[in-house]
C-alpha cells in the first residue's frame, strides 16, 4: 500500500514512480509532470466553455501513463486534479486505468464512490470508441 500523498511528499513520489528509460535531465521529468497542468487547463476550459478536445486530452493521459507507473499514476492525477475528478474519471475509466483502491490521498482515505461521472464526457468518450449512445 502506497503512503499518504501530500504536497510535502509529492515531487518525491513522483520521482520514485517515475519510469521513463529515456528520460536524461530533470527538466525532462518536470516537463513529463507539466502534462498534470494542461490537463487542468483543458478541464477548465471545458468547464466553463463546454469545449471538450477529449483526443488532446487522451494523449496527454497516454504519454503520462507510459512514463509514470499506473497506479502510482493515477494517484498522482487524483492528487492534482482532486478539483475535476468529474472529468478525469471518465477518461481514466475508458483507458481502464481508474482505481478505487488509492488509499490515503491529502489526509483522507479516497472513496471511489464519492466521485461522479460528467456525462457529457461519457457520451463523448463513446463517440470516439465507436460505440452509439444505447
């Protein structure tokens, strides 16, 4: 089980779940982490426009999930957009990457159930499978 994520441990557990072969600098780690920050742009965006760009979205949570350790992954996405969980859980669900064993995140025990799906995004993401609204 993983240890509480915190803001105060949060650049070293990143660091120890970060798993990119390639990677040479630390500017390449923390340009991998400023994905985490477009993510929220995008949400907000979609938040107060409506404008959903749910493929650019897909490709950042792609290229994260590639460098980082999944779990430890999704941990770190519920940890910085604790504020948008509305929107990231339906893409993480259809990447099958959500969990609802996260454990202690900012000091609470993380209840997947708690966290609602966006509906809009739901559609969306059907679209884009292929799949039509049933």
């Amino acid at each position: 089980m993983y240890e509480d994520l915190t803001e105060e441990n949060f650049m070293l557990f990143a660091a120890k779940y970060y798993e990119n072969p390639h990677c040479t600098d630390l500017l390449e780690f923390h340009d991998d982490l400023k994905r985490i920050r477009y993510l929220k742009r995008l949400f907000k965006k979609f938040e107060q426009s409506g404008e959903l760009k749910e493929r650019l979205i897909l490709n950042h949570l792609l290229v994260l999930y590639n460098v980082f350790e999944t779990r430890a992954m999704t941990r770190i996405l519920v940890f910085k957009l604790s504020e948008q969980l509305k929107y990231l859980k339906p893409f993480l669900l259809f990447l099958n990457y959500w969990r609802d064993d996260l454990g202690m995140i900012k000091g609470n025990k993380f209840v997947d159930s708690e966290v609602p799906l966006d509906a809009t995004i739901v559609k969306m993401l059907r679209e884009v499978d292929g799949r039509e609204d049933s």
